[in-house]
C-alpha cells in the first residue's frame, strides 16, 4: 500500500514504513502491552508540559495518538478509497516520539474493500486500536472516559481541517467533500456521538465545537483549545 501522497498532507498523516528503521528495538507493539506504552507516553507529556497532574498529561496523550491514527486512517481512506491495516499486532508505536516518527508500520497493507468506509473506519479504527488506548489509559489514570472520547472527536476534526483545506488548495473538491461526509457520518455514531458539533466549511473550513474539555487549560499559563466546551459553552438564559 503507497502512502506517499498521504505523507504529503503533513506530519500526522505520515507514517513509517521502512523494513528496519534503525531503532526498532524502541517501538511498542499495541498487542498486549498498550498499558505499558501509555504509561511511558503519559510520563514523557507530562515532562514535556511540566505538570506534575497525570490526568492533564493523559488527556493530552490520548489526543496525540488519537489524532494520529485517525489522520492516516481519514487521509488514507479520502485521498486512496481503502484503509490501512492498524491492527494493534500490525502497528508498531514509539511512546517518547513525535509525528512523523511515533508510528512505524511495516509492510503496510489494505484493508480488504468497503461500501461504508465509515462504518469500516469506525469498526476497524475506533473500537479497535482506539479502543484498546483508551481503556489502558483509563486504567493508567483515571480520567473520564468521556472526556476521552471528546479527545478523539477533537483529533478527527483537526485532521478534516488539515486534509480539507490540502484538497481544496489542490482543486480536489470532491476529495474535500468525501472527507467531510465521512467525519460526519464518524461523528454522529457511537463512539463519537454526542461529543461536539461540526460546522459546515466556512471560509476557514469546518469548524468543531465540543462538549468536553480535554483539561489542557490547566497547563501554566493557561489557556483554552479553539473547540473548547468553555468557549463555546451555551449562554445561561
């Protein structure tokens, strides 16, 4: 499976592919030590936010990896029409690593063709890998699943954000489309359903306003996401 053009869209929707990539010994297979690789993940955002509150630091974790998978999953299925493997014994993740160079995929492949690439992304990607993230993470620290889930609805809605405006800057309106209709149809099932509101394309593209707060705001200095459900809480009649 070629997934150059996808590494294109930028450093999210990359992955690494190559046979050996010189330090394979540091990568984590998901397939049973997911606690593991989310504890040391936990700890490494947490040093790098300087918080000493794990419930920050395991949000901000979940939403990184969730972004992640959910980027290389949405970007592959718009711009190739089929999904990649990402099974946890397939995929391969790096705990102390950044985009592009967290995620090693060797050999990657095809999920066999779908008439719903939503429902197949949403079988495949969410109640797999995604699932198995955030029942580990639950497990690590105890942090609102919810919440959690907020984290991903907020990733998949970055990632439409960055793939739709690279189609609409290439005149690829109808791959534009097709990632928007597929984030919809993702965030309006279980698991995702209920955790925000996306807006059709203004003229800064689609805009996601969710109904949780993923804690970052409690990271000195300060500060709130551009989703933010204390942005965009409803006003007190």
């Amino acid at each position: 499976m070629n997934l150059r053009e996808l590494a294109s869209v930028g450093p999210f929707f990359a992955l690494r592919t190559e046979d050996d990539p010189g330090d394979a010994e540091e990568y984590l297979s998901l397939a049973g030590r997911t606690e593991e690789a989310v504890r040391r993940r936990v700890g490494t955002v947490a040093e790098r936010l300087g918080t000493a509150d794990r419930r920050v630091a395991a949000s901000v974790a979940y939403q990184g990896i969730a972004g992640r998978l959910l980027s290389v999953a949405l970007g592959s299925a718009v711009l190739t029409g089929s999904v990649p493997d990402l099974a946890d014994e397939c995929l391969l993740w790096h705990p102390a690593r950044t985009a592009p160079d967290d995620l090693w995929l060797p050999a990657p492949a095809a999920l066999p063709p779908a008439a719903d690439l939503a429902a197949q992304l949403r079988d495949h990607l969410l109640r797999g890998p995604l699932t198995a993230l955030h029942d580990a993470t639950r497990a690590v620290v105890p942090v609102s699943g919810r919440l959690l889930w907020g984290n991903a609805a907020s990733s998949l809605a970055g990632s439409l954000r960055v793939l739709h405006g690279w189609c609409r800057e290439r005149r690829r309106p109808e791959e534009a489309a097709r990632a928007l209709a597929l984030t919809r149809a993702l965030l309006d099932a279980p698991p995702l359903s209920g955790t925000g509101t996306l807006t059709a394309p203004a003229p800064g593209g689609p805009a996601f306003a969710r109904t949780t707060c993923c804690l970052y705001y409690r990271v000195l200095p300060g500060g709130m996401c551009g989703d933010c459900v204390l942005r965009h809480a409803p006003r007190a009649r």
